[in-house]
C-alpha cells in the first residue's frame, strides 16, 4: 500500500509541477519535426522519381535515427526528472515526515521507482510509439521488430532510472546529476570506440568498449535495439552509425538487467541503512 | 520490568557519533505517559539528533531506546506516533487538504474516517480559509500550523514537536498551546524540543537538560513554585554571621552591600528566614520572595558562558 501512495505522489508531483505536460510538448515537437522533414524527403523523392528500393532505406535509416533521437531523449528526460527526487528530500528535509510514518523506507523507495518508471514507460511508449506511426503514416516504413526494440530502451531508462536512484541516497542532487551523466558519457563512448573497432580491426578498441559497457551498460543496449530494429540490408552494410559490426549479445543485455537489479538493492539498502 | 506502560519514551546510554564528533554522548531518559516533556538545551547540545534517533530517521551508535514499548524506528509503532519537524517542509504543489489527506492515507487512516477528520484539523490550527491554497503560498507560521496538522492526523499517543512555535506570532504560539494541552487532556505524550523557555514553562510538566549530549539535569515542573524560590532582601546591619545562618534554611546566599539574595527549596521556611534576619539585628525594609523561572534554572545549569 505505502509504494502505492508513494507512487501515486510522484506521478501527481510530475503533473502538478508541468514535468509531464512539458516533456510531453518536447516530445509532439520532436515527433513534428521528424514528421516535417521525413514529408520534405518524401516529396524530393517524389519530384526524383527515386527507385523504390532506395526511397525505403533512405525512410529506413531515418526512422533510426528519428529512434535513436527518441532513446537519447528518453535517458535525458529519465536523469532530469529523477535526479531530484531522493537526494533533493533528503537534502530539504522534507523526507523526515515521510520517513516517520508508518510505512518502511524500502516502501518509499520503491514507490518513487514505480512511479518514475510508469512515467518512462508512458513516455517512451508514446514518443517511440509516435515515431513509428509518423514513419509508417508518411512514407510507409516499419523498423523489424519494433516491440523488442521499444522493450530494449525502456530497459536501458529503466536502467539509467535506477542508477539515478542508487546515487541519490549518497550524494547532492548536482552530484548526483554529474555521476550518473559521466557513466553515461563512459557507456557512450565505450559504444563508439567498439563500433569504430568493426572499421579498425582493433581488438584492444573492442576490449575497451567491453568494459565500458560493464562500467554502464546503458549504451549497449541501446546498440542492440539499434541492432533489432534496423533493416537486414543496413545491418549487412558496416558503414552506417548504427551497422552493428560488433553487436552487444544477449548475455549483455542480461547482464544489463542484474545491474539494474542489483543497483536497485543498493539503492533501497542504502536508504535503509543511511542517516536521513 | 517492563516500564511500557508507565513510560513513553526509555532510553537508555543513546549514543550517536558523526565522524570524530560525539553528538549525543550518554542519553538516558525516560519520559511518562500522558505527559508533556520539554527537552531542553544550548545549540548543538543533541536535542534534534536525540529526537531523530527516538523516530528512527538516525541510527543509534550505541544503547538502547524504546519508544511506547517498541524500539525506536519500529514500523508498526510508527502509527501510534506523531512528529512536526524543525521547520517543516513539504511538497509546495500540495494543498492543505491535500497534504493532510496524503499524511492521513500513510498513516493508514480510513479515507471515510479522513472525510471527517481534515476538516476538524484545519479548524483546529485555524486553517480552514487557505484549506485550497498551495503551500507555496504559505508564511512560515502557516506552514508550522499544517506542520502541526498532519503530526496529529493519526490521533497519536506519542507526538514529536522539534520547535513547534518557531515563526509564530503570539496568536499562533497560544494556538499551539492549547493545542498541546488538548493532546496531553485526550491522554497523549507529547516530546517537545523548543527553545523558548517561557513558552514550555507554561506548558510542560517535566523537563531534562541536556548538554554536549548528556541529560545533565532534568525537574518536575509541576513542583517547581515548591522546589526553588529566590530572595530578595534590602537591609542594613548585615552581617557576616547573620548570611552564615540562614544556611540552617537550606539556603545559599551572597550578600552584596545592603542586598542579600539567597535561595531556598521551600517557602515554608520563608517566615523562619525572615524571623531569622530581624532577631540577628538586621533592619529589614524588602523581603521579596522570587520563583526561580526556567530561564534562570537553565542558565544555572548551563553555565553562564553557554547561550541558546
């Protein structure tokens, strides 16, 4: 019941200070111009008579980009809107006459979760959702296995979530901000150096991007929704950003699930455990 | 034996360290039922610490604290108690009647029974116009009055005010007085932390002192008008020997030119003092007996060097 209530507040709190109504309006702006540039590519098309066969890569590659947008901002809006919420109440005061009722911190930990995490998955459902419909509704085209992809970024917000989360019972929400920015920096790098490994032969480039991804696995995941949605044909081609030549496998995905798990036990142990 | 029943709050050898700093030392006190206890001190002496530790928002270093019969920070218990924090904070997007209801639904309270109860509340801490406002739009009085709200939401046995009429005009300092007599009348115990020693003077039955962390002295003030009273006494022909002997009453004295100020437990003794005086020769012309306010009980144990 207590995760309930507590969950219940933080959605409230979302909508009462316009945090839902804001990254919804970002999120209709994103999915406007998206739509706007993918109808001025179609109609170049149109006016080329372009073939057909390369109309839908073209549309193809930028739906992906128009999903990768989505994922970057999904992570960001995940780390903006969470950051607070543990280290902030904490820091006002304002926990204490929570803390005080009879419900275990455990309970109000896992109610802000539930709560961050349904909004995520409203956002994510409705501007990745939306995107998919203004590419299919304009130029005809679908990502492959689109459902998969949508579940693999809400895992990777979900992950970032809760990493915010684990910090925010340790340190100031800025600290908090700049920690969990930084290991996102290090997850985004580390995905990169990997993919330029497919280019250089490096094997020492893909090692690093291994431990990037076990630093943060954030990255990793996105690169294998990337990797699930894209075309056969520009996943055969290395030279796009998103041409997986080094595909995070599925053990890593599952390892980006235990990390989410165990930062979740640390985060509600140390809530538990700290002075408030 | 089991003192639940009589005692409210036992606590026994609490300790809490930060880093290197010893915050509280050596707490043991116990608090009885039914009653208001002031919990008093300099700054930085521990009270908050003491109190967050009793809530179980801090964790204990060492010893023992049982907090109506359960250790401190049991869930459960929680139910039975109240608490206001040193200015309190809470979501500023929340109306009063919103903020009360939230606090109520934690506390388990049957929404029918919240239907009813909230109103009452505002009411009582003369809220009931700005029930729709935000807290945003709040002073710092009003936010210690809907503070005060949602500690009683509950109707708790055991409540917790860390500095309740801080930011209050005298109005709202009367308010809260009442307010914590009502609870004492329905039975409750009430732990007050405050600074202002008229205000628990006037209202608390007992009190302790504490310093760098200790309880180092503690007094019924119920039997405070009984237990110090200080005289005043302008004479001439003073002598030496005539201050000497009014140690036979129980009293410490010191003599000044013609102004001897000396002090007694009881003022039983006061017409014996007084024959006393004008038998040993001295001419008398003011014997002014003095209760010994909270303020000059607390300076004294204190130390002079100490402010609040």
């Amino acid at each position: 019941m207590g995760c309930w209530i507590m969950a219940g507040i933080t959605f409230r709190e979302a909508a009462k200070k316009k945090i839902l109504l804001t990254a919804l309006i970002a999120g209709a702006a994103f999915l406007a111009i998206f739509g706007v540039g993918l109808h001025f590519q179609i109609e170049d098309f149109s006016a080329r008579a372009t073939a057909p066969f390369i109309r839908y890569q073209v549309l193809s590659a930028m739906l992906m980009v128009g999903l990768y947008t989505v994922d970057l901002l999904s992570v960001v809006m995940t780390i903006l809107t969470s950051v607070d919420t543990l280290a902030g109440e904490i820091s006002s005061g304002t926990i204490q006459a929570i803390a005080t009722k009879p419900i275990a911190r455990w309970q109000i930990l896992i109610g802000k979760w539930m709560g961050f995490a349904g909004m995520v998955l409203g956002y994510v459902a409705l501007v990745f959702g939306g995107t998919i419909a203004v590419a299919y509704w304009l130029g005809g085209v679908t990502p492959e296995n689109p459902i998969r992809g949508a579940l693999l970024v809400l895992l990777e917000c979900l992950l970032v979530l809760t990493v915010t989360f684990m910090f925010g019972t340790w340190y100031s929400t800025l600290t908090n901000g700049v920690i969990v920015l930084g290991l996102c920096g290090v997850a985004f790098l580390g995905g990169w150096l990997e993919q330029m490994s497919g280019f250089t032969e490096s094997a020492r480039l893909v090692t690093l991007g291994i431990v990037s991804s076990l630093i943060m696995p954030s990255e990793a995941v996105w690169r294998r929704a990337a990797f699930e949605m894209q075309s056969p044909l520009a996943g055969s081609l290395q030279f796009t950003p998103f041409a997986n030549v080094s595909v995070p496998s599925w053990t890593m995905i599952g390892y980006a699930g235990f990390y989410l798990v165990v930062a979740l036990a640390i985060a509600v142990y140390h809530f538990h455990a700290r002075d408030l | 034996m089991d003192h639940s029943d009589r005692f409210a709050i036992q606590t026994k050898s609490l300790r809490k360290v930060y880093g290197n700093k010893v915050a509280v030392r050596n707490l043991s006190l116990t608090v009885p039922r039914g009653s208001i206890f002031g919990f008093l001190g300099p700054n930085g002496a521990g009270k908050s610490t003491s109190v967050k530790m009793l809530l179980g928002l801090v964790k204990p270093a060492g010893g023992t604290a049982l907090v109506l019969g359960a250790p401190a920070g049991d869930v459960e218990v929680r139910r039975k108690i109240g608490f206001l924090p040193e200015d309190f904070q809470f979501y500023k997007w929340l109306t009063a009647v919103e903020l009360l209801h939230l606090h109520g639904r934690l506390c388990g309270v049957p929404r029918a029974k919240l239907r009813a109860r909230v109103p009452a509340l505002l009411d009582l801490v003369a809220l009931t116009p700005h029930r729709d406002k935000r807290l945003q739009g709040f002073s710092k009085g009003m936010l210690q009055r809907i503070g005060l709200a949602q500690a009683l939401i509950h109707e708790p046995e055991l409540i917790f005010l860390d500095e309740p009429t801080s930011g209050l005009d005298p109005m709202g300092r009367r308010l809260v007085r009442d307010i914590i007599r009502a609870q004492r009348e329905r039975g409750a115990t009430v732990f007050l932390n405050s600074h202002l020693l008229s205000e628990v003077e006037i209202t608390c039955d007992n009190v302790a002192f504490l310093k760098d962390g200790e309880v180092i002295a503690s007094r019924d003030l119920r039997a405070m008008p009984e237990d110090e009273i200080r005289v005043v006494v302008c004479a001439r022909k003073i002598s030496a020997e005539i201050v000497a002997g009014l140690s036979k009453f129980g009293a410490s004295a010191s003599l000044e030119g013609e102004q001897l100020i000396f002090t007694v437990r009881s003022a039983e003794v006061l017409p014996d003092a007084l024959r006393h005086l004008v038998a040993a020769g001295a001419d008398v012309y003011q014997f002014t007996p003095e209760r010994v306010s909270l303020e000059d009980l607390f300076v004294r144990i204190m130390g002079e060097d100490r402010g609040l």
